[in-house]
C-alpha cells in the first residue's frame, strides 16, 4: 500500500484548508500577523533609525508608505515611481545623487570643501583654501539632496539632532555644473546664503516630502523631523491608505465595486473631484500660502497638516493672494514682518511671477471659476503607458495629457474657437501666433534658471506691460517691435482701447526697453526670451546679439546664465563658452572678447539694423538712448527662489 503522505497534493492539504471559509480564516490570520510582524519591524527601524537627519516615519492614524500601493496598482506605482515627484527628496548615497560626489573638491569664500565616501554615505570636510590636506576638519554627512531633474540642492548634518545646514553648492543637471546655491537663483549680488541652518526643517520640507513634521524642540533652534515619505507620494495625492486597505482586504467587496462602476469611497481620487477641490491636491505645494496664526504654524510643526486629498480648504493655511479681502489681520501683520513678499512673488497686478505656484494663477482664471477647469484638464499623473519609452516621454513633457501640449487643450472647452482658429488669432493656422499657449499663458514666471508659464489664463494687453511691468504675450515674440505697434495690432484686431504712451514706447523695440530698463525679474524672462525659438522667428536674431553679450555682465547671476543659454542659441555662438559665477572683472573680460567676436566675424557686414532695436544701421548701439536707459534701470532689489 502506497504511503498516503506521499501524495504532493495531499501534503499540501494539511497547510491549507479546503473550503473556500476557512481559506479566508488563514488569509485573515495571516495578514494580521503580518501586519503585526512589519509593524513590530517598523517599530525597531524608527527606533533605530539615523539621528543626524529627518527620517520616515508614516503618520500612524492613516498612512502606511507607497510601497502598500504596489501590489494591487502596479501600473499607478510604475508611472509615480519614475515621476520626479518622487525624486524631489532623497536620503543622499550611490545611486541617488545627479553626480558623482566621492572626490568632489570645491573652494568657496576661502574654503576648499573636500568630499568622501565611506561605505554608502558621503562626507565633506573643510580646510583653509591652500592649506594642507593635514588641516582637514572633522567630517560632515551629506544626508539629504532637494530637487528632481533642473537642481539638486544638498543638505548637511550639523550635530544638532535632526537639523540640517545647507551645503553652500548646488549642482546644475542639464549643465553638469556646481555653483553656488545662491547663483541657482535670482537674488541681488552678494555673500549672501539662501539657506541657514535649520531652513530645510521648518520651510523645505512642507513642499518637497509627504506629510512633514518639522518637530521644532520647545525653546530651542533644534529639530527632531519627521516625514512620512522623502518625495511626494501616493498618499500626498490620495490620502492615507490604512483605510483603503483595510477594507479591501475583503475580495468580495472588490468584486462588487469593480462591478458597480461606483468609487471607492475609503480612497480619495481627484479626478472624480470637482475643479477646484481637484487642484488643490497640488495646490497644497503648488501655491504660495500662509499659516492662519503663529498657534497653527506651531501645530502643523509639530503635528503636521490635516489636509486631505477631496477637502475643500487647506487646514491651518490659507492660499495668499496680493489683492485679496481675506485674512486682514494676518495681511497685516505679513505687511509689518516682509514688506516684500507680495511685491517678490507677484506682478504688480496680482499675477504670480515666481515658479511652481500655478493654483495660485489658476484660481485667478475664468476658466477656474466655472468649478470643472482643473490641473486634471491638461495633466495626468498616472499614463495609460508604462513602459520606460512612454513614461520618459511623459514625465519629461509636465506629465500632460496626450494631445494637451496642443491647442487641443483649450478646444477641449473652446469649441468654437477651433472651427476658425486664425480669424481669432490673426496668425497662420500652423505659427506660433495660432497657439493658445503663447498668447494666453505666456512665460511670465521665473525660477529654477528658465521662465515658465503663467497659469492664469489671460488675454494680452499692452496694458499689464506699462502699468505693472509684466512682458505682455505679443512683445515676448515681437521682441523687436515697440508698444505702440503692440497697441495699434489689439486695438484693430479685438477692439483694446490702445493707452497713452511715452515716446520711447511708441518707437523703442520692447524686448531693448525691457532689458536695459527692467528689474532683474524682467530681465531674466527677456533674456530667455530672445533664446526661444518662437520669438527668433518672429522677430529676427541679428539685433539680440549685443543686448545677451552686454547682459553677460549683468548684476544678477541668474540673468547672467539666461543671457549665455540664449546667446548659444544664435549661429556663430552655439558652443560659447561662459562661466557665469566669475567676479565682476572677469565678467567684463567674458563681454569684451564676445563682442569682438560678434563685431567681427558674425555681425551682418552689410548693416541694416533697424532704429527701433536702439542700434545703428551698421549694428552699434545708438549710445545716447542705450545711456539713458540703462541709467533709468531699475534698482529693485529682487529675491525670487524656487
């Protein structure tokens, strides 16, 4: 007789009941002990976690981490997962950073700052600039870097617990260069830092991690930071899933909702949101906002936000802008402590001028007001493409919808537009001048080194350009044509009463007045400007060759770097070579040997340049009107960091 037990099946059997009951019993059984094993795991991982920097910790009452996701969504995971939200915060070692860190040597106001790795972590050390390698000081942990695909900031241990210092460098991706960190944005010329001790624990961290706790000791500068995610994760756009798990561990409850059609009510999904309550999921970071009181900036410290993906109001916060009636006391005060924040991060007229803020664009927006117009209009998170092909292609495009880097994204709504497009833009169907992007969303944003998008929908004026400053959307093609030609084209095609201008706007080319006149803001739009191709074509090259060679000296090392990127766009200077943190005097050199060069071996010989651009026929700056508005520059001093 055959040994019953050597039945594989049988054997099986023993482990695993029959019925389909008690299969559910152990499956119960199972998950719970597991959840208690990784929970008791979890525990001992906090506990041991590292001490000299903020670490993860998931907020108990709802979060349980990204990696939950995985399993039942594993085309949602495969698109967050190469998304550079997720990336906008890593614990720094091999693998994580931009660059290659081990054996970084930097100098930098009298220091040489030296760089090692030692297992998986990285460590500088500082000396006396020329002194010996013997002078070396004691070690410092590189812990953390900030930032996804433009900049990569990095974030030092002090021995202050879990507060971090900056590290004064910053490393520039698509330029494969360290600068400063101050030079990685538009601030006034100075020794000045950005970053002090403690920054990335109390401001930082609210917009570049999921659910912070900066954790600020009572009556100390010392932090003990938590986050429930480094990068924004899935529960920063949906909620906390602990719930979400819990009741779907029940397979029939699945069934029946796969079957119903209906939403799962213990997940949040914005694109089942109206408008604006959709956008405000990433107007939680993508906005500028204020804390209601002193007593909810301690609270949300300490406990972190309250906010959830499908509520209506940010807890504790509230979304500031310049002209609004809301919050009078808290405008008050914000008036006495920063005079400049408005007047910073804002066009005189209330549009936002600085990057990564766009719900506070969209609000201001008719398209906004009617309750369906949200970031979901043109955006997805999760592509219906996961291969690697279709997700870099994605998550390189602003992660648009297909098709939304068209018009098509406003003839989603704009139907009738779309029948007649160039009786309403007066362009060929197939220019430049026929996008809605251009016209209507124009790049009057700066940070991170570029000009970007506004994302309040407006039309042109010639007005927002004299009254508040702000570059109107036709001169930032029509570089070379003045405000009254700007003016003249409104007035005839859409009925603008044309203002009373002066007599440089009536014959002095924009894009000339605005560079040599303009605050360091404009300025840096204007120089990136003249690098776009749209406005080359609309506007010629052979006249933007002296204003981008004259800005290689600009005060201001972001306008700087616009000038050289928009320079090297121009034939003759594709590979010119610039560095655009050297000092003052180097800068002059820089500027001379580029003019020769343009004067001499790419100037157009034959002359010809028109008077409005301020140069003379031969190509010579009209020096009298060049003094003069250069004298009138403005000397705002401006601060715009990402």
């Amino acid at each position: 007789m055959a040994n019953r037990t050597s039945n594989p099946a049988r054997i099986g059997s023993r482990f695993f009941p029959t019925s389909w009951w008690s299969r559910l019993g152990l499956f119960a059984l199972v998950w719970v002990v597991g959840g208690t094993t990784l929970s008791l795991l979890y525990s001992d991982v906090a506990r041991a976690a590292p001490s000299n920097r903020p670490v993860q910790v998931p907020v108990a009452a709802d979060h349980v981490s990204s990696a939950s996701c995985r399993s039942c969504h594993p085309g949602n995971y495969a698109s967050w997962h190469a998304s550079f939200h997720r990336t906008m915060t890593q614990v720094v070692a091999p693998g994580t950073s931009a660059t290659e860190l081990d054996g970084l040597e930097l100098t930098h106001a009298g220091l040489d700052y030296r760089i090692h790795q030692n297992e998986k972590k990285y460590f500088v050390r500082t000396k006396p600039h020329g002194a010996p390698a013997t002078d070396l000081g004691p070690p410092q942990q590189i812990t953390l870097s900030t930032g996804s695909h433009t900049l990569h900031v990095y974030w030092l241990e002090t021995g202050d617990g879990r507060t971090l210092g900056q590290f004064p460098f910053a490393y520039i991706i698509a330029e494969k260069k360290w600068v400063l960190v101050k030079d990685t944005f538009l601030a006034p010329p100075g020794p000045q830092e950005i970053y002090g001790k403690g920054d990335w624990n109390s401001a930082c961290l609210n917009c570049h991690t999921t659910q912070p706790r900066a954790r600020l000791t009572p009556g100390t500068a010392t932090f003990d930071t938590q986050v429930s995610e480094f990068g924004i994760s899935c529960e920063a756009c949906h909620g906390g899933g602990r719930d979400h798990i819990a009741a779907n561990r029940n397979p029939l409850r699945r069934f029946a909702l796969h079957l119903s059609g209906e939403p799962d009510t213990t997940i949040a999904n914005p694109a089942r949101m109206d408008g604006p309550t959709s956008s405000l999921v990433c107007g939680q970071c993508h906005s500028i906002w204020m804390f209601n009181t002193p007593t909810d900036q301690l609270a949300f410290m300490r406990d972190g936000g309250k906010f959830r993906a499908g509520q209506a109001r940010l807890d504790l916060r509230w979304v500031a802008q310049p002209h609004g009636t809301d919050h009078p006391l808290e405008r008050a005060s914000l008036a006495q402590t920063d005079p400049h924040f408005f007047g910073d991060q804002f066009w005189g007229d209330g549009q936002v001028r600085v990057i990564g803020r766009e719900l506070n664009g969209a609000m201001a927006s008719p398209c906004f007001k009617g309750g369906k117009f949200s970031c979901l209009s043109c955006h997805q998170m999760h592509p219906s493409k996961t291969d690697a092909a279709a997700l870099e292609t994605w998550r390189t495009n602003d992660q648009m919808k297909p098709d939304m880097e068209s018009n098509q994204a406003c003839s989603q709504c704009h139907e009738k537009l779309k029948s007649n497009l160039t009786a309403h833009t007066h362009h060929a169907e197939e220019s430049s001048g026929s996008s809605c992007y251009n016209c209507h969303m124009p790049h009057t944003i700066y940070g991170l080194l570029k000009a970007t998008r506004s994302h309040q929908i407006t039309s042109p004026t010639v007005r927002e350009s004299t009254d508040h400053g702000r570059p109107n959307a036709c001169n930032l093609c029509h570089l070379d044509q003045p405000l009254a030609w700007t003016a003249g084209k409104l007035s005839a095609w859409y009925g603008q009463k044309a203002p009373e201008l002066d007599a440089d706007d009536r014959a002095i080319a924009a894009g000339a007045k605005w560079i040599l006149r303009g605050d360091a803001g404009q300025r840096a739009l204007v120089a990136l400007s003249m690098g776009w191709a749209p406005a080359q074509k609309a506007a010629g090259t052979d006249w933007l060759y002296p204003y981008l060679i004259f800005e290689l000296n600009d005060p201001y090392a972001a306008v700087r770097f616009g000038a050289w990127k928009s320079l090297q766009t121009l034939p003759g200077f594709e590979s010119h070579a610039f560095d655009y943190t050297i000092d003052d005097a180097r800068q002059k050199n820089a500027l001379d040997q580029a003019y020769r060069k343009w004067w001499f071996e790419v100037r157009n010989q034959k002359g010809g340049y028109r008077r409005e651009t301020i140069l003379e026929s031969t190509g010579i700056f009209r020096q009298d009107v060049f003094d003069r508005l250069l004298d009138q520059r403005s000397k705002k001093k401006m601060t715009i960091v990402e």
